[in-house]
C-alpha cells in the first residue's frame, strides 16, 4: 500500500481551503433549492492536481468540517446541509474527485491532454453527480416526476459544468508542465523532496 506523504496532505488541506472559498461564488435560482455553485470546479481541481487519494481526502475534510458545524459550505454548514436537498451532490464529491484522480493519474501528458482531462473532468465531474443529486433532490423534497428533478437539478447546470470543465482541463494542462501529478503522488521522476525526506533516483 502507497504510504501518504506529508506534502500530499498539505496538499488536501490547501484544496480543501480553496474548496471552501469557491464555496462563497454560488448564485441561487428562483426554481430550484440547488444554487449554481464553484464547488464542484474546486472538486475537478482538486481530483486533476491531487490525484484519486488526496483529492478524495481533501473533498472529504470539507464534508467533516462541515458535518462538524463548520460553516464551509457557502456560509452554512452543520448535519442539516448534510441531509438537506444538496446532500446527494455533496456525498458524490468524494468519490467523483476519487475517479478524476484514478484517470488524471494514469493519462500520458501529450498533445492530447487538454481533451483527456476534460473529458474525465466532464464525464466524472458533472455528469456522474447527477443520478445521486437529483434522486436526492426529488425524494428530499418531495418532487412527483422526473422531468420536474431534472429541470430543478441537473439541465440548468450543465452548460456551467461545462465550462468548468474546460477551465479546469486548461488550468491543470498548465500545471502540469511545471508541477507534474507524479510530484503529488510521490512516484519520483528525477531529484526532489518528498515530503518527508530527500529521494534521488539515477
């Protein structure tokens, strides 16, 4: 089994911190109890930059601070956002952030890497929150049809999604050329820190 590295944790706890602030950028909409929301950008980052173990953990410390009554989801927090209407796309985070990482992990940087990522960042970002979101949405509140679950929690959102896949997918492109994902994950690639000490490979 891998060992977690101090700079992969320090790593969660940033993302996590910026997870938090994204938080703040949300619009509500007069249809729906689902508002439009950058933590779901902050969820493909942190899975794209992180990888699949350090990007779920730092989804994942959110969701304790705010079980814990810490006010980090957008100003609220508390056990009551974590079975509110949202619950459904709260609880799916850890895990889309787990699989962006497992495919983020194994993509080959070429001129390919821009579409790889956004399609991972799509595909597991957006598309794969909505069964879990909107079923909850529909039961948490109560909704007697599909078409009215899709339209209040999950059509208006995809164009978003979207476009933030494509930030996203363009951001990490970026990063990557200077602070490859193997960096994060401990896999030396030539001479850095580890986090804990000093490794250099011939």
């Amino acid at each position: 089994m891998k060992k977690w590295t101090t700079r992969g944790l320090i790593f969660s706890a940033l993302f996590a911190a910026v997870m938090i602030a994204l938080s703040y950028l949300k619009i509500s909409l007069p249809f729906s109890t689902v508002p439009i929301t950058m933590q779901t950008l902050a969820v493909m980052l942190a899975g794209s930059i992180l990888g699949a173990r350090y990007g779920a953990l730092a989804v994942l410390i959110v969701i304790g601070l705010a079980a814990a009554g810490f006010q980090v989801m957008g100003g609220s927090g508390g056990l009551a956002v974590l079975v509110g209407p949202t619950a459904g796309y709260i609880f799916s985070w850890p895990f889309v952030a787990w699989l962006i990482g497992f495919f983020a992990e194994r993509i080959k940087q070429d001129e390919y890497t821009f579409v790889k990522l956004l399609a991972a960042n799509f595909i597991f970002g957006a598309l794969l929150v909505y069964p879990g979101g909107v079923g909850w949405l529909a039961y948490s509140t109560g909704m007697d049809s599909l078409a009215k679950a899709l339209t209040a929690g999950m059509w208006p959102f995809l164009p978003g999604d979207l476009l933030k896949a494509v930030l996203c997918s363009a951001v990490v492109t970026a990063v990557w050329k200077v602070y490859p994902i193997e960096r994060i994950l401990n896999h030396d690639t030539g001479v850095w820190a580890d986090g804990d000490n000093t490794t250099t490979t011939p």
